[in-house]
C-alpha cells in the first residue's frame, strides 16, 4: 500500500497537470459514471490529501475521494490519450493530459461533510501544515500498545507506512516493541519531526532514502541496495543483513500484521 507521500505527491501531480482547468471526467470501467457524469466538464478547483486519502475537489463542494488500498494504480500521460481499458475506474483528460485511476479501494463522490468526516477519523498528518503533533501524544503517552503499532494505527498519525515506521524508529533507537506510554514527550517530537522531513524528501524524489550521509553506498563503499521498492534504508526488507551502524543482524517479526524490521543492537 502506498505511504503517504507518494500520496501527497499525487495531489501535486493532479494539481500540476489540472488544476484550474475544466476536464472530462468518465469512467469507462463503469462503476463511477453516474458521478464521473455529474463532473464531467467541471473545473478541477483544488487537491488535497491527508494521510493514505486523496481529494479531488470540484465546485459546490464536491469532492472525489480516492483511497488506492493495496491494489489502486495511477497512470499519468501526455495528450493524446490512448483507449482506456475497461479497468480504468476514472480517467480525468484535458487537451494536454490525462490520468487513469485503477483498482483502488475507494473512489466515490462526497459532499464537504462527508469529506470531513474522513479527516475527522484520522490522525494528524506529518506532511500537513499545521497538523498538530500534540493530538497523536495524547493517545500515544497513555497507550500500553507498542509505539510500532501506533505509528501504524491511522487514527493516531495518518500516512505513515511499514518503511517509514521501521526507519524512523531505528534512526532514534527506539525499540519497536516499548510501549507508546514509556516514549517521553521529547522523543515523541523528534519522530514527528524526523517523519516531516523524511516524508517531505519522499514527496520531492518520489522515492524513500532514510540513511545518513555517511550511510550512503557511495560513503561506505558497499553497493546500492536492489529492491523494486527503491530508496536506500536502514533496516526495512533487510532481515538477516548486517546493520549498515553496528554490524549486527537485522531482525524482523510480525506485528499489527506487517513484518516489522529493526536492529535488536541499535534499538535496546
């Protein structure tokens, strides 16, 4: 599943390529075109996203809600379109653009209320301005749960995915499995802060790189990491490899049904 910023990165890339402009909405697969029919012709006024949800907003205050689940692809192109398929749940066209949503969890017309409501059930967001830290604290400091699990939990910080938890955790060696009521308020911020600046990156570079300077493959004379999620880490997807700080074996386990990745040496 998708985390956050790329995300974010969509709701960048919608605005970039429609924003401001009238587009044809349809939906070829079917199961939008009463909606896409509704919208078809509108101006695209603004995007959004909070967390893993995206919002495509219209006038009248409409809003398309998207949710890509595990499944859900985007396909951005240059005009001219080529024939959508008949799995492109949503495709938006403009003489310069188009884009093709498939196989998402969620695609579905909302009012403004019905928007909010989803904000409403979320936690706060680090790539959000504004969004305060201070609300996921509140659940966190009095949580017996384990602060790999909360970080997870989308009603307590929304975006954040099983990369982004396992890295910032080890770059804090933060053991995965304390309680989130034994972290202080201190170490809480750090995280909050290190997730803005980690996630903000990946929105950037469309991609996620965790590791120092002085981690780098090019810093340490070890070979690029190979693997179809991109980026250079720490510990995710490198059970049994040697920590790139201390030499020791990465462990990983279960939890909260995602395997979780950490450095049982780095993150006492």
């Amino acid at each position: 599943m998708p985390e956050g910023h790329t995300i974010h990165r969509l709701a960048a890339d919608y605005r970039e390529r429609f924003g401001g402009r009238s587009v044809r909405v349809t939906s070829p697969q079917g199961k939008f075109a009463d909606s896409a029919a509704l919208l078809d012709g509108a101006v695209l006024e603004r995007t959004e996203a909070h967390g893993k949800h995206l919002f495509l907003g219209f006038p009248g205050d409409e809003w398309i809600h998207i949710h890509l689940g595990l499944f859900g692809k985007v396909a951005f192109g240059d005009a001219p379109a080529p024939p959508p398929t008949d799995t492109v749940r949503l495709r938006l066209a403009n003489p310069a653009s188009w884009v093709d949503l498939r196989g998402p969890t969620a695609c579905a017309l909302l009012t403004d209320g019905e928007k909010q409501a989803i904000h409403d059930r979320l936690g706060p967001d680090p790539l959000r301005p504004g969004d305060d830290p201070g609300r996921a604290w509140s659940r966190i400091s009095r949580s017996r749960t384990s602060v790999a699990a909360l970080l997870m939990d989308q009603k307590v910080v929304a975006g954040v995915g099983n990369v982004y938890r396992a890295e910032v955790l080890f770059r804090h060696g933060i053991d995965p499995y304390r309680a989130g009521r034994d972290l202080t308020r201190r170490e809480w911020d750090a995280l909050w802060a290190d997730l803005s600046v980690l996630m903000r990156d990946g929105v950037r570079d469309n991609r996620i790189d965790t590791v120092r300077p002085e981690h780098t493959p090019e810093a340490m004379g070890r070979p690029p990491r190979v693997d179809d999620h991109g980026g250079e880490v720490y510990v995710y997807r490198r059970a049994r490899q040697a920590c790139h700080v201390c030499g020791g074996e990465i462990s990983t386990a279960a939890l909260a049904a995602r395997n979780l990745f950490w450095c049982p040496d780095c993150q006492r």
